[in-house]
C-alpha cells in the first residue's frame, strides 16, 4: 500500500510540474509572441505538454479507481 502511495504522490507532482510548465508557456505567449512563428512554436509546446499531462491523469484515476469507464 505504501508503494502505491507513493507512486500516486509522484503522479500528482508530475501533475502539477506540467500544470506549471504550461501556465509558464501561456505567460510566454503574452510575452514573447510577437510572430507567427513564435505563437506556433509556443503553441505546439503546450499541445504537447496537455498531452502529457492528460495522460498523467489519466493514470492517476487508473491508480484510484482501478479503470476508466
């Protein structure tokens, strides 16, 4: 049990990193975006970092509740 407490705490903290990480890549879109090109490299980042971070979820619920239903 205490494994599986564990592993939670670090699927959490992971969690909230990259709810840090895009919150900072939103900042940076009101900050440095100033092309195109820019916002859409900005863009792709945080796209890639919700996936992540949706997946994290997704294994924590698993951890929880044992499926997704």
């Amino acid at each position: 049990m205490a494994a599986e407490d564990i592993q939670v705490r670090i699927c959490l903290q992971e969690i909230v990193k990259l709810d840090l990480e895009i919150k900072a890549c939103i900042q940076d879109i009101r900050t440095q975006a100033d092309s195109r090109e820019a916002l859409e490299e900005i863009n792709t980042e945080i796209r890639g970092k919700l996936r992540k971070l949706r997946k994290k979820i997704e294994v924590i619920y698993i951890m929880i509740y044992g499926s997704i239903t």
